[in-house]
C-alpha cells in the first residue's frame, strides 16, 4: 500500500503536510520524498501559507526510508531522501512537527529540520542505520551531537539505542512533549503563537539562523549522501538489509 502525502491548507494560514500509511508504519519511498518536495515547493510560493505542519497518523510519525530504496541506491548517484531534506531545511516559512508513535531513521531526521516539534509522551525514537550497516543521513552527524552532546549521539547513531521524549526534549531534539494524542494540537497552539507575531520579522529571523550554519549543514547533507550511497553498494549493508527481509518472512 503506497504512503499518502497529504495537505490541507486551513483558512487561517496553516499547511498541514500528513504522512499516512498506518499499515506500514508510515514509510517514506521514492514518490513520498517526490511528493513532499513538490507540497513545500507550492507552500514556499503561496504566500497565503504562513506556517507549516508537518505530522504523521495517530500513532506513528514515520519509521523512515523504505528499506527496499536502500537496495535501489545501490545503482544511484543521489538520494532523495537527502533531497528532501535539504528542501525541508531550506524551506523559508516557520515548520512544526508533531510525531507521535514511533520516530525511527529518517524520521527523527526530519525533526532536526523543523523549527519546532511536539512529541505524543510515550513516543519512541531511534536511528537504526547501523543495524543495516548503514549510514546516517541529513546532517544528522553533524547536528545531532550538537544537541545530545558526543557521548549520548554515538549511543544514538552507533548503538542505535531507542530513546523516549523526555530523553528527546531534554537534549532539544523536540521542543515539548504532550500528552499521547496531542502533539498535533500542540503544534496547532504553536502555530497560533507564530501568526500573532510580526511576520516579516519571524521570516528575517529565520533566514538569519539558517544562514549561520548553511554552509556546515550543506557540506554535513553532501557527505552524508555520499557516504550512504557507499554503504549501499557493499556487501554487508545488502546483506543486513537481505537479513532483516528474511527474518520478516521466517519469524
């Protein structure tokens, strides 16, 4: 079943992006990244979009890349999962995330790009890429240490250890936790606050933190990409990836 991507533009100047595809635990695939870069691009342009959401269903934000695109990057020169994240990083309006469920890979990746996010209490949060002999994507090497401090991103990137949303807000990977079930509705009185300031001066703002650390981000994606792109074509990430297939099909 394919992931929907779908938005809503409320009267009130708020884009909601939805990542829907409860089945699969809401996997991002060739024509998601397509999609959502296509749905930023048109907010980007309206100018009666004033701020962005960005969410997944009730009870899962998303568990990442569809595993199968790793087997795929192996013939590629690009990843557009890195590409929509350099578009997510580079969008110029205010965007908030509201993760419930699960945040795995890509996922938590995504809430490194947001200028703020709501996590449901009980959400879990990990960045397998080692599992799969893998390597972190979207700046996240770069970012995430900034934030957790070494020793608590190489648990994260090279153990792959689960953390929970306090563990989450404590390190600001996410703004505030809420209640399970209203992230979304925290990100919605966010929203609200935003729209009540000068909104001019929030998009100077913006552009002002974005351009002192653009060039350290943009060189962080393009190493990344390429990297992951080299794991993808050896052996023992096309084996881990066989592996965890395999085990799906004989539990």
């Amino acid at each position: 079943m394919a992931t929907r991507i779908t938005a809503t533009r409320r009267d009130d100047g708020i884009l909601v992006l939805q990542i829907s595809c409860p089945e699969r635990r809401n996997i991002l695939d060739e024509a998601s990244y397509a999609k959502l870069i296509e749905e930023l691009d048109r907010a980007e342009a309206d100018d009666g979009v004033k701020v962005l959401i960005l969410t997944g269903t009730e009870n899962c934000f998303t568990a990442g890349n569809d595993l199968d695109n790793y087997r795929a990057l192996a013939e590629a020169d690009s990843v557009s999962a890195v590409s929509f994240l350099r578009r997510l990083h580079a969008f110029p309006k205010p965007s908030i995330a509201a993760a419930e469920g699960i945040a795995m890979g890509l996922g938590v990746s995504m809430l490194l790009h947001c200028d703020f996010a709501y996590a449901g209490q009980s959400i879990r949060l990990q960045l397998p890429f080692s599992r799969f002999a893998l390597s972190p994507i979207g700046a996240t090497t770069l970012l995430l240490p900034r934030l957790a401090g070494p020793k608590a991103a190489s648990e994260m990137l090279l153990l792959g250890n689960t953390f929970s949303a306090r563990e989450a807000r404590e390190i600001g990977l996410v703004t505030d936790t809420a209640p399970d079930g209203r992230a979304l509705e925290q990100a919605f009185d966010c929203a609200a606050r935003l729209l009540a300031r000068p909104y001019e001066a929030l998009l100077a703002t913006k552009a002002l933190m974005r351009d002192a650390q653009a060039e350290a981000i943009e060189a962080a994606l393009d190493r990344e990409e390429q990297a992951l792109l080299e794991r993808c074509r050896s052996p023992e990430a096309q084996s881990a990836i066989d592996a965890f297939f395999a085990s799906r099909r004989h539990p």
